[in-house]
C-alpha cells in the first residue's frame, strides 16, 4: 500500500478507501447522514472514550511490527496516512491513522491479569490499604458532577463491569450497559407514570429515614446512585442507548456485532454529554493460534470499528474534544509459543490514543528490532491518563485524599506526553 497524502481527501474518495468498495454504498449514505446533521449536533464538551482490550492484546501485531525478526509473525506493516505504520488487517484504521497515535514504549510490569487490568485503569499498583479510583470515575468527579444538564450518569461502561471509583466513593461508579443498552435493574417496560410517581414519593419517604440514619456519608451516596438510576427512567437523554434508532446505513458502518455497536452507543453517550464511556471488548488472551485469531476474529471487527468511529466524530465536528484511548491490561511476548501463541508481556508495548486536540499520526517512543525491549523513554499508565486529564482540560496538579487522609496525585503524578500534547516539542 503507498503512503497517501496527509492532505484531505474528497469525502468520497476517502471513504471508498476507509470500508472498500463492498460496503461502499451504504457507508456513503452513512457519512451523508451525518453530514446532515452535523450542523445541529450537540457539542457538550470534553470526553474520553476508553477502548479496553480485555485480556492483553498483542500490540506487536497490530501497532508495532518487526518484519524480518523471528519473533515477527505473520503479519507485515502497512503505511497510513500518519507517520507510522501498523498492522496490514487494519486497512481501515490506517485511513484515519493522522487523527491517532501509537505510544510504542509502555512498559509496566504487571503481566497478571487483574492486578495488570488495575494498574491501567487507575495509574497504580494494587495496595491492600486503598483502593484507588479508575480513571473514569475521576473523570466523573471532576467533569461530571459540574456539567449542567447531564441527566445521566457521567460514567457509562458498555459491555462490561467496570472498575471501582474507590475513595471517591459510588456516586462515581461506572453505570454498566450491554452493548443493547439494556441497563440493569431500570425496566420500565408497563410502567406508566402515574405508577412511576407512586413509587418515586414512596422511594423519598423511605431514603428521608435513611438519611436520618446517622451512617455517614453512606446515605448520600445511596441516594446518588438510585437518583441516577431514576434519571435513567424518565430522561430524554435515555435515547442516548438507543443504537437501534440509528439509519441503517451506519448501524452496518459501524459493523453488526457487540464492539461495534458499543462504539456507535458511545459516540451517542458523548453527543449527549457524557464525559466518559468504556467500551469493551473482550477474546485477547492469546495464549494459542494468535494469527488466525486475530486475522479472522478480532482485526476486522476491531478495524472497522476505530476506524468507523474516528470517522464519524471527526465529521460531526466531536473528535477535536474526545479523547480515544485503545489499550489493554498488558500485551504478548514477543516470542511466540510452541501453539502458535503469545503469552504474558508488560515489559515493552504499546497503547493507542488520539483525538482530543493530541497530536495525530505520530509514533511515540521505540522498541528493539525483535519487541523485547524499549530502546527510548518508557511511560506508565499515569502518563497515560495525565495526556487524557491534559486533553481534557483537567489539571495534573489536582491531589484527591483517601478516606483515611492519604493524598493521591491525579493519575499518580503522570506526566503528559509532549510529543502527544505537543508542549516543549
């Protein structure tokens, strides 16, 4: 594939490239679309949208490939209209790449699961004394709780459980969805209002006595989150799940399966106000028959929905104030196994972030010729995270406090990323 012109495309043209002329039709009345309505979509400010790869992707395979190394695989890059190449089953994602970019040398140490998964989450190593907040209940704390006419929560989790909001308490929990939007515990299918009344003057009486209760903070944050659940069930803003009422022509753009579909109810969620929104996918625990798997499994679902998704906020005027992150608990070795596998690696990796007002289209850090180790400066979760507070206009200076009085540095004193936020480059 030859290197295109970082200049702009005609939407036609740039589109036949994005999807390929299968899908070309439908995607054209889908850019259409929200060309149409791009003029009247609300723009309510700063957003994160957290693409997490459960499982630990192997990002030498998709963002950082070593052709010619033994431990290369099967996989050769491809050019992009960034300054950066990436994986060849990512055709799509490598059209919008000048809107992305690759930090290619995390390297974080926990290669187990769960402690990896809360180390990326929350910029620190489990510690059993506290439990720290994920990012995006931070996000919630700081942005959401001050944005006027949000009716719904500022942290939505599609498709998965979410992490705790720790010392923040749960005010700030993720609310979690499918990725149908079927939002647990708020059926209101038959519920008229009047019933609908009946049980909120009830539900009052009954947190009245429970505030009374001399339990501490515990009864606010109870009355918090069943507000919240209440917001859900008679707010306009509730059609913000609604992904089936979207034309049909970009439901198939964004791709007819679970990642894409949560993709699509993201960019609604940040339309609408929504501050943060974790989309996951799950399948990358790689441990056998990686290059298949990912060749006919996860790549062109994962492609088409970054891709689709980049898309479309940057033509309804949202990515230059949504940050995109892509990452996982940890990566894969560079080795690859005796069945054809990746296993655990933490060492020397990467992670996707773009939009935002972060600069696109750059590779930041590098790794040795085999993807064994880091050759440049090494980053951290919380340098992450201090990139996303950045772009988001949250300072890296805050210091939260524990309940027990501990000061907690914003994203564990991270710094954000210069060739990212283009300070002092």
């Amino acid at each position: 594939m030859s290197k295109l012109s970082s200049s702009r495309l005609p939407r036609r043209h740039f589109m036949q490239h994005l999807l390929g002329a299968a899908t070309l039709a439908p995607t054209l009345q889908f850019i259409d679309h929200v060309q149409a309505h791009a003029a009247t979509a609300r723009k309510n400010g700063k957003a994160c949208i957290l693409m997490w790869m459960g499982g630990g992707p192997p990002t030498i395979d998709i963002w950082d490939l070593k052709p010619g190394s033994k431990n290369g695989g099967e996989f050769r890059p491809i050019d992009t209209k960034g300054d950066l190449q990436i994986s060849e089953h990512m055709p799509k994602t490598a059209m919008v790449m000048d809107n992305l970019s690759v930090v290619r040398s995390m390297s974080t140490r926990e290669a187990d699961h769960t402690r990896g998964r809360y180390f990326m989450h929350t910029s620190f190593v489990p510690n059993p004394t506290v439990t720290h907040a994920t990012f995006g209940s931070v996000v919630s704390y700081e942005i959401g709780r001050k944005r006027s006419g949000l009716e719904i929560p500022a942290y939505i989790n599609i498709g998965g459980g979410g992490m705790s909001p720790g010392y923040l308490g749960q005010s700030y929990a993720p609310f979690s969805v499918t990725p149908t939007g079927q939002i647990a515990n708020a059926n209101t299918r038959g519920l008229d209002r009047s019933r609908l009344d009946q049980r909120l003057k009830f539900w009052q009486s009954v947190e009245g006595n429970f505030a009374n209760s001399n339990r501490g903070e515990l009864p606010q944050a109870h009355n918090d989150v069943y507000r919240s659940a209440v917001n859900l069930m008679t707010s306009e803003q509730m059609k913000a799940f609604r992904v089936e009422e979207e034309p049909v022509e970009t439901l198939e753009a964004y791709g007819d399966n679970n990642f894409g579909r949560s993709l699509l109810m993201a960019r609604r969620l940040v339309e609408t106000g929504v501050p943060f929104v974790e989309v996951n996918m799950g399948g990358w625990d790689l441990h056998a028959n990686v290059f298949d798997t990912l060749r006919n499994t996860q790549l062109p679902v994962l492609d088409r929905g970054i891709a689709t998704l980049t898309a479309d906020l940057k033509q309804r005027g949202l990515l230059d104030d949504t940050v995109l992150v892509w990452m996982g608990e940890f990566a894969r070795t560079p080795r690859i196994n005796g069945n054809v596998g990746r296993d655990h690696w933490a060492r020397a990796w990467s992670v996707m972030i773009g939009g935002g007002g972060l600069n696109g289209g750059v590779a930041v850090g590098e790794t040795d010729s085999d993807g064994a180790s880091i050759l440049s400066k090494s980053y951290l979760p919380g340098d992450i995270w201090a990139t996303v507070a950045h772009a988001m206009g949250i300072p890296t200076s805050i210091v939260h406090t524990s309940k027990r009085g501990r000061p907690m540095k914003l994203a564990n004193g991270g710094q954000p990323i210069s060739e990212l936020t283009g300070a002092g480059v």
